[in-house]
C-alpha cells in the first residue's frame, strides 16, 4: 500500500485506463515544472493518509452513473465556460456551475455530482477551500482543486483540507480528464477496500462472540465437576488435571472482554513486539539485541516491550533468555515446558508474563 503518482507524457485512454485501474493518487503530464510536482506528490501523501486514516469509516457509497457528473466552481465566467468546455470535449456531464462558496455546498446537495472542480479563491464570505472541506465532510463528495496559486501558504492550506487533487492553471484537457478519472477509479478503490475490511471484522467479532460462549460453557461445566467433586471428597486426577487449565482459560476469557484504549492521532502508541521463538539459542540474544536498539521512545521513555515465546526449547534458548531478562528491563519471556509424556503439545504447562499492554 503506497500510494503512486504517475508521470508520463501519454494521455491517451488506454494508458490513462490503466493508470487509473491501478489505483494511482496522481498522474501528472510532461512537461510539468517544479510546483507542479510539487503540489501533486503533496497532494498525494495526504489524500493517502486521510485514506488510511478512514479506512474504518462507514460512508454511504454514491451510486454512480455511466457518465460522472461534475460541479464547476469559479467565479471567473471566462473561465468557467471554458472549463465547462473542456469537461464536456472530455466525456464528462457538467451538471452545474456556481461562483460562492455557499452556493457551492448547497449545489453539491443537490445535484450530488460525482466530483467538484473547485477554484480557490471565489467571491462570497467562504472561500473555496473552506467550502472544499464541507462538501467532503458532509457528502464525501471528491473536491479537485483548480488554481494559479502555488506559493507555500496556498498550498499548505489546500493540504489542510485533505484534497483528492490539485490542478494548476493553465491545463489542457487532458490533464484535468486524466485527474478526474484518476481520483475517481481511487475513489471507488478506497471504498471498496473499506468495505471489504468492515465485513471481515465484523465476521471476526461474531466468531469471537461463538469462540468465547463455547470456551465459558465448558469451563464452567469442568469447573463445576471439579468443585463438586473436592466437596464430595470423589475428585479424580483427571478432574485436577481439566481444572488448571480451566481456570487459566477463564482468567483469559474475562482479560479479553477489556476494550483496548486507541491512542488518539497524534500519540504514539505503546507497541508490544512478540518474538516466537524454538531452539534459536544461535539467534535469540542477536534478535532481542536488535529490537532493544530501536529508536521509539514518547518524553525520553521506551515505548515498547519485546516480548519472547520460548516454544519447549530444549537448547540454551531459555538460559540465554534468563541473561537477558537481567540485562533489558523492556524485556518479558513467555516459557512452553511440556509436562513429562506430553511432548509440549497436549497439556503445555505455562509460566506466564503479564499480558501484552501495547499495539501487537
């Protein structure tokens, strides 16, 4: 997942097909000068992480016709016939043309088109940008950026906004074709995507809801035989046997209904790095060594733990690991030792560090 900004001097609709089934952020056409490519790569980056950002988001998905619809907003009528000539010349439906800010909101309301062509300086108290920002918010209507500002402050205030493009003046009708089915086709790509996450998380969480029930009805069920059997003075070694594993499952079931705390956007968040680990007694303290060098740290302070899984071992793994518990105090161990006849497989017995407190 990277996002692609492509730069070709080809704008014919196969090449700018393919581009745009491959899902690109940008695609920019030589010749092109610095503020250009500028502005695109930017422009790109933040489309990107608003994307991953909101990957979780549920938005009403747009149905769409065979033929995009746009919204013009300029408030330069010269410009704004020849815009709308250019989009039509291109295949595309211009379904209205509005000079304010205000106007522009309500006609993206409205006419609910499939992408805006938004100047950023219009007449009206609102201008462009903070109308852009609206109409996403609002309707997760695109919002592409049309115009002949580059300097730093125009910019940096377009990219506050998170757009899904960003054109410079003048440009030919083959750029803005390429742009718009560009942020389109990722439009659709992004939804998708969404959506097919949403879907498996919420399959995961309803096989948890089954896993959990059926954990809680045996255990109780082994729990209770156990009880009854020390209070009847008939408890059996198979009973003890069930019972300590059962209570382990048990203490892990109530753990596991802990909603985790998200960090919010701007924190860093506590990571937790869990290493598996059998018979690695050549590689163990290389790794653990490694991972303790990294450069994460919130107000001086680690900000992760590395936690090592010795799997039944039967090499120097677990006496390097004791060194290295004494060494590293970010380090935790998580120790398998299989009970005799047992072969580590059937009934592991454990000895158990405190649970994971960061992102795994």
């Amino acid at each position: 997942m990277v996002p692609v900004v492509f730069l070709t001097a080809y704008s014919d609709p196969e090449t700018i097909g393919r581009a745009r089934r491959a899902g690109a952020y940008g695609y920019l056409l030589k010749p092109y000068d610095d503020r250009k490519l500028r502005a695109a790569v930017e422009t790109a980056l933040r489309r990107y992480r608003a994307d991953v950002r909101d990957i979780l988001k549920v938005h009403e998905t747009a149905v769409r016709g065979p033929v995009p619809g746009v919204l013009i907003v300029e408030d330069e009528a010269i410009i704004a016939a020849d815009l709308k000539q250019k989009l039509e010349n291109a295949g595309f439906r211009v379904l209205g043309v509005e000079d304010t800010g205000e106007g522009a909101i309500a006609a993206a309301s409205e006419l609910e088109p499939d992408v805006v062509i938004m100047d950023v300086y219009i007449r009206g108290e609102m201008d462009g940008i903070k109308a852009a920002e609206r109409i996403q918010e609002r309707y997760g209507i695109p919002v592409i950026y049309l115009t002949a500002y580059s300097d730093d402050a125009t910019l940096s205030r377009i990219l506050e906004s998170e757009p899904y493009g960003y054109l410079l003046k003048p440009l030919n009708t083959e750029q803005l074709q390429a742009e718009i089915e560009v942020v389109l086709e990722n439009l659709r790509t992004t939804e998708d995507y969404s959506r097919r996450v949403r879907e498996v998380l919420v399959t995961k969480a309803e096989e948890m809801k089954i896993e959990k029930t059926g954990i809680f009805f045996v255990s109780s069920v082994i729990t209770a035989l156990a009880v009854y059997g020390f209070i009847t003075g008939s408890m059996t070694w198979l009973m003890y046997t069930l019972f300590i594993p059962t209570v382990y499952s048990l203490m892990h079931l109530a753990f596991s209904f802990g909603e985790p705390e998200k960090p919010s956007s701007s924190a860093m968040p506590m990571v937790s790095i869990i290493v598996p680990a059998n018979n690695e007694e050549n590689t163990i303290e290389g790794c653990v060594e490694t991972l303790s060098a990294l450069d994460y740290h919130v107000n001086g302070e680690r900000n992760y733990e590395i936690i090592v899984v010795n799997d039944g071992s039967t090499d120097r793994t677990g006496e390097i690991l004791e060194g290295l518990l004494r060494k590293h105090r970010h380090l935790k161990a998580v120790t398998r030792k299989a009970p005799f006849a047992f072969n580590g497989r059937v009934m592991p017995s454990m000895m158990v560090s405190p649970l994971p407190r960061g992102i795994l």
